[in-house]
C-alpha cells in the first residue's frame, strides 16, 4: 500500500531518473513504470510488460535504486514485477552495495550484459546471457579489450576501423557504414566487436548493443511470442552503435526480413553498424541480395591467419597477462618460439596451449620444459591445411588461360570461345569450394542451379574421355592451390 508520502518521494525519485538518463530514455523505458508499495526496506514497482521489466532490471537495476537511496537512505531492495500478469511473477531483487560485497547487481543476473552505459562494467567472464522475454544484448567477457589485442600486418586494417568506430561520438558523421569485418575462426572477431562495445561507450554518451547472431534470433522470436515487436524493434533502431558477431548463423526467413529492416533503418539515420561473420557477405548464401548489397557497400574487411611473428606477440602478450595472476608461472623464450612455430590454426589453439603449460606448472611445480611442450601441445600441431580456394580466383585464373575476361565468364554470350571457359570454372568452382550450386550459379551472372549441374557433368564427362582438357585442369588447380 502507498502512502502520499510515498508516492511524493516516488515523483522525486523519477525527477531523478529523467535527469540522469535523459527525456527520451526516461519515456522509453520509465514513463509507465509505477509504485505499487514500499514496505520497510523494500520498494515494490511494476510495468506493464514482461520486455520492460527485463530491460530494466538487465540494464537500470542499479540507477533505479540508487535514486531511491536518494530520497530514502533506508531502502536496500527494488521488486519489479508485470501489472498484466495473472499471476505474481518471481521477482528479481536490487540489493544495496552495503548489503553484498562488490558492485551490486541483479540477483541472480548474469555479471555483465552486452549493453554498455558507462555506469556499469564486468569483473569477471559471464557464465550465461541474461535469461528473459524481448531482447537483451550477449554478455561480454571483460579480458577482449583494445588493450589486450595484439595488432599484426594481418589485422591491422581491421583493428583501426574498429578503434575509429570506438572513439566516435555522437553526432559525428559515420565513416564506413556497415563495418564488416571476416575471418576464421579464432583470428579475433569477436574480439574486436566486443572491445567496441566496452570502449564505445565508456563515456555513457552513445548507447552500444553487442548482439551474437543467435541471440538476435532469440530477441526476436520471443518478442513475436510475447507480442512486444515493437519494443524489439524501438531497442534496436534507437541504439546509436549496433553490433552482430556471427552473422553466418542467422536463420529463419522473418528473422531474416527484421534484419535487413534493422540494417536499412540504422544505415539510413546515420547509426553505426558493425558485423563480423566467417565470410564476405558475397558468400552468405542465406542473405538476399539487397543485404548482401548493403552489407558489401561499407568498409568489408579481412582478418587473416596470424603469422609466426604475431603469433609469438600474442603469446607473449599472454603470459604476461597470466603473470598478474600467477607470479611464477614463467615460459622460456625458446618454447614460446617453439609453440610459435608450431600451432599455428588459430588464437585459441595458441591460449590452450599456454592454458596446458600454466595448469601443469600450477599443479606438479616443475619447470616448463621443451620436452613438456612437445608433449603437452603435440594434439595442437595440425598438418599444413591446402590454402582455401575463392570462387573469384577461379575465375581470374580461367579467363586468363583461355584469353577470356571475367566479365566474359558472368556474361550471357553462348560463343564457344567463352562457353567451355565458364563450364571448367563452375566445374571447378564446385569441385574447389564448398559453395552449393545456386550460389556458384548466382557467383556466374545469376544463373540457375541447373546450369551449373549441367556444366558439372559435362567436364566430368570430357575430362574422362579428353587426356588434353584433364591436364589443362590439372594445371589450373595446381596454380589456384599454390
């Protein structure tokens, strides 16, 4: 039960909330949040959505009772609940700092969540994503930090347009826009968008939503369900920074739809938006080619595999950082010249590597050895991989044989000199690559799937019965794999 007096304070307490957030925030998220009773320590509220309660206790919990203290020392705890609901739901609640060692969170709240404000910050890796209706963003781990990237030749270009996505602020004209950074796995995509999103914001002026693929996903099919569309919607399109890691994972046709809307809205009203997938958007076979398009006409770049001289940076880089926590724990310079060497697929072959040589120094005391590498990391050593082969190479490397253009290959022209060319590069295309036939179709002019079956079977029929055409082939697969 609320008193006058009560709900006078609650008015004050809201005059506080509108300052420090801002006019537009505030009727977002707060201008139908309500006090329903403030009994001894606790201050029970509510909101007319499942959405808006999650919002607000994943990403305000803190300044809401903070502004009550303002008002009333006393009170140590906030219960939010849903007003539509039929039944009470498990409440969440909002301790003082006083009451619990560190910073106070949401109980049993995740310790951090991909939406950053500049007034709340992880401590120590996440070990699940907020759990709730609407959208929340993918929570961050507090060690991929620009501080903590090791910057090579390799990924140089992409670190920069990072840190310039980070270092904007509001207001200030978007350089590139969508940035899409591509990569392996493991060579420090998510890294970099998760190191925007802590840097982007530290000032608490631009408000920046770090989102995985599949959470997008989630975001939005619970939004459908619990019929808030419009708050998912409002989230994302009022975000001044919006990042997706792994877009390679997206699915579903609606979903797909939101995104391409998301995408055109931000892009339009001058919002920053950055992706990171395992490929080009050429090859995202899943995206229409308006959003591929639009994902292909802003700043596309590559994050290649690491060379030995940034893989020994990136391990020494580790070991330091593992030195603030374990004092002893020492490498020599020729095994980490040896690991260097020698694991060379990706970053996170190289961190368990060190995570093997540190659990064993920690647990039997002895020095680390070379023998003990070499045993320890023996499952790590991978055979050299064949260098992977793009539809576009293929392309080049045919027309120049058959003294064609590439633009003959993707072109509508029936000429013998220019049919056969195109058929030995699908037949290759499809024989090199992991593309299916209506994207290699799409790759050569938009052609169908069909056509590209048919010039399949029709080298693989040559080739059997012609010794001349299967050595020429021979020949362009061993230049393509050089």
């Amino acid at each position: 039960m609320t008193t006058i007096n009560h709900q006078e304070r609650w008015t004050r307490v809201k005059g506080r909330l509108r300052a420090e957030v801002g006019e537009d925030i505030f009727s977002s998220w707060f201008a139908r949040m309500e006090l329903e009773s403030v009994e001894s320590e606790t201050v029970r509220l509510s909101v007319p959505t499942r959405f808006l309660k999650s919002w607000i206790q994943s990403h305000y919990a803190e300044r809401v009772l903070a502004c009550w203290q303002g008002e009333e020392p006393l009170v140590r705890r906030i219960d939010l609940s849903v007003r539509s609901a039929m039944m009470r739901p498990a409440t969440v609640a909002l301790r003082n700092a006083a009451a619990a060692p560190a910073v106070s969170r949401i109980e049993p709240a995740p310790t951090g969540f991909g939406m950053v404000n500049g007034h709340s910050a992880l401590s120590a890796p996440p070990a699940t994503t907020a759990g709730h209706d609407g959208i929340g963003g993918s929570p961050l781990d507090p060690r991929l930090t620009f501080d903590s990237f090791v910057v090579g030749r390799s990924n140089s270009l992409a670190h920069a347009a990072a840190k310039q996505v980070a270092s904007a602020r509001r207001g200030d004209p978007v350089m590139f826009n969508p940035l899409y950074v591509h990569a392996s796995v493991g060579l420090g995509k998510t890294h970099l968008l998760q190191a925007i999103a802590w840097a982007g914001n530290a000032g608490g002026e631009r408000r920046v939503l770090y989102l995985t693929a599949e959470k997008f996903v989630y975001g939005f099919v619970s939004s459908l369900r619990t019929q808030t569309t419009m708050a998912f919607k409002e989230v994302l399109r009022t975000t001044d920074v919006l990042l997706i890691d792994d877009l390679q994972f997206l699915q579903g046709k609606s979903t797909f739809a939101e995104f391409s809307h998301t995408l055109n809205a931000m892009i339009d009203a001058g919002r920053q938006v950055v992706v990171a997938a395992d490929r080009p958007p050429l090859d995202l076979e899943n995206l229409d080619d308006r959003v591929r398009s639009r994902l292909a006409g802003g700043l596309v770049v590559e994050m290649g595999s690491f060379g030995e001289d940034l893989r020994l940076e990136i391990l020494q880089s580790r070991v330091t950082s593992a030195r603030s926590h374990h004092a002893d724990f020492d490498v020599p310079a020729p095994v980490l010249s040896f690991i260097a060497k020698s694991v060379t697929h990706n970053g996170r072959d190289l961190e368990g590597a060190l995570n093997r040589l540190l659990a064993h120094s920690k647990l039997t005391g002895q020095p680390i050895t070379m023998e003990l590498a070499e045993r320890e990391i023996r499952d790590l050593v991978r055979p050299q991989e064949p260098r992977k082969v793009k539809i576009e190479e293929i392309q080049r490397i045919v027309a120049r044989r058959y003294n064609v253009s590439r633009g003959d290959l993707l072109s509508s022209r029936r000429t013998a000199n220019v049919v056969r060319p195109r058929q030995i590069a699908m037949y290759l295309a499809k024989t090199l690559t992991l593309r299916s036939l209506p994207e290699i179709g799409r790759r050569f002019g938009g052609r169908d799937h069909t056509t590209v079956l048919h010039a399949v079977r029709k080298i693989e029929n040559l080739v059997g019965n012609d010794l001349a055409l299967a050595e020429e082939i021979e020949a362009i697969k061993r230049e393509l794999q050089e």
